[in-house]
C-alpha cells in the first residue's frame, strides 16, 4: 500500500489509471489528513475547555472574554492553508482540465450519448467523419438517430455498453443525453461530467495502463440508475485497431433502418431474420 494514499485507499478509490489522476489524488490525500488534523486538533480543545470552565470551577461568566490571541492565529493558519489548497492545487488543476485540451489530430474524439439506462459511444469510422444525427431517426435499430443518408455516417462505429480506447492516448469524451440528465463517471480514470439534454459537454482523459475499467452513471436519473453502468476497455494499439476492425465489421451489416415515418422497404439480407434482439437494457 503507497503510504501517500493511506486514506484514498481506505475509502475505497479504486487505483489511479490515468495521467492527471494522481495530482487528484495528491490533493484528497492532503486534504484528508488536513481534515483529520483539524478534527483532532477541535475535538481536544473542545475536551479541554469542557474541563477548563466546568461550572464547579467557574460558577460565574467571564465576561471579557479570551484575552490570548492564541485562537486568532490558529484560525488564521486554517485559513491560509485552505486558500493556498484552492488558489494553488485544485483551481490550477480544474483549469487544466476545462482549458487545455490536447489538439484534436492527436486524441480520440469519441461521443458518449447517455439514455435511461445505459451509455451508447459514437465513433467516426476510418473516415474520422462523424455522420450526422437526428433524434427524427432514433429508432430501436438505430439508438443515436444516424442519418441513413450521410455518406459521412456510413462507416460510423455505435456501440452501447462498451468503450476500447488505446493506451497512452488522450480521450476527448463529448457528453450528451438521449433524455434526463445522467453523469458519466470512470473512477479509476477520475474523470466525470454531466450528459445533459441539449449541451455537449467535453472531458478528457489519459489512460496510461490497459485493463478493464467500471463506468457508471453518477446522476440520480430514474428507477434504473443503479444498474446503469458499463466496460471501458483500455487496450495495446494493436487490440485497439482489432477491436475498431471487430466493429466496423458489425456495422457493416447493420446500417440504420429507415426513420419510423419512412415507408418500409425490403433490405437485402443474406441470413434468415433473427428473433428481433431489444438493445434496450434490463434497468
Ligand atoms: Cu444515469
């Protein structure tokens, strides 16, 4: 056990797997021990001064009061380091974050559209074009609402559960939502925003060590929000170009089906229809 995270791992963080994880972790660890610091430091003046000013011993109120300035300099102390925390880790750190993204040529742009219960990812296919959306194609068949007649859309990956990303690569995440508002959460990358309805919402990431990794849903969203959770998949280069290939193949065979106003035409199939299979998770 790395005695810098005696604490973080006593609550039960899961260990740190990405790039920016452990100056979050530096910072928790800090303010836990800062926590407890204060918490033993309190609660013995408390005891003490319950002992000190019994009322046997002090029958009658002083009225002027603590006369030390012992009491202000403590307080003084408290608040110096509490500022120097915010103004010199976590707001550095939060804008890190929020303001410097890495150049969009050298990290994975991936979409991450939440629903009740689950996360779908659209990927932009070996065109690196994202085809367009539309919620009037959202369908059973076609969850994200991809536009059938986009060329751009055509090699498009959609996958619902699951994520592969490689490796020591940025991840650029762009968060939306299908319906409520949800929170995609990976713990162990210590990365998490709001899906809301109508925004998109970028965080990023650095995986540094393959393996496999819970995602889950950290916004109260609906009856189901326990069971919303899902897989991110960190792989070597070479498992991640098998896995794109893996799914480019799924695709191919499954385009969107036409929009639910669109007349029904017969599509090509080469196997007999399968019982139609509900993408829709148990929640
Ligand atoms: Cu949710």
């Amino acid at each position: 056990m790395n005695s810098l995270a005696l604490i973080n791992e006593f609550l039960g963080q899961p260990p740190n797997a990405s790039a920016h994880g452990y100056q979050i972790d530096h910072i928790l660890e800090f303010c836990h021990w800062f926590m407890g610091a204060l918490f033993v430091g309190w609660s013995t003046f408390f005891i003490f001064v319950l002992i000190r000013f019994r009322k046997r011993r002090q029958p009658v109120a002083d009225h002027a009061g603590v006369r030390s300035p012992i009491s202000t300099h403590l307080e003084f102390s408290v608040v110096l380091i509490e500022a120097v925390l915010l103004l010199g880790f976590a707001i550095p750190l939060w804008a890190k974050r929020v303001n410097q993204f890495p150049p969009g040529k050298e990290a994975l742009l991936v979409h991450v559209v939440a629903q009740q219960f689950s996360f779908n990812y659209h990927l932009p296919g070996t065109d690196g074009q994202f085809g367009r959306r539309d919620v009037s194609f959202v369908s059973n068949s076609n969850p994200l609402g991809l536009d059938p007649n986009d060329p751009a859309g055509k090699d498009d990956i959609v996958t619902t559960g699951e994520l592969h990303v490689p490796v020591n690569r940025p991840v650029i995440a762009e968060l939306s939502s299908k319906d409520v508002i949800h929170d995609y959460f990976v713990p162990a990358m210590r990365i998490g925003g709001d899906a809301i309805p109508g925004s998109l919402i970028p965080i990023w990431f650095t995986p540094l060590k393959t393996g496999t990794y819970e995602v889950i849903c950290a916004q109260l969203c609906g009856l189901g929000h326990y069971g919303m959770k899902g897989t991110l998949v960190v792989d070597t280069p070479q498992d991640y170009q098998a896995w794109l290939k893996e799914r480019a193949e799924l695709a191919g065979g499954a385009q969107p089906a036409p929009s639910p106003g669109a007349p029904q035409q017969p599509q090509p199939q080469n196997k007999p229809p399968a019982p139609a299979a509900s993408p829709s998770p148990g929640g």
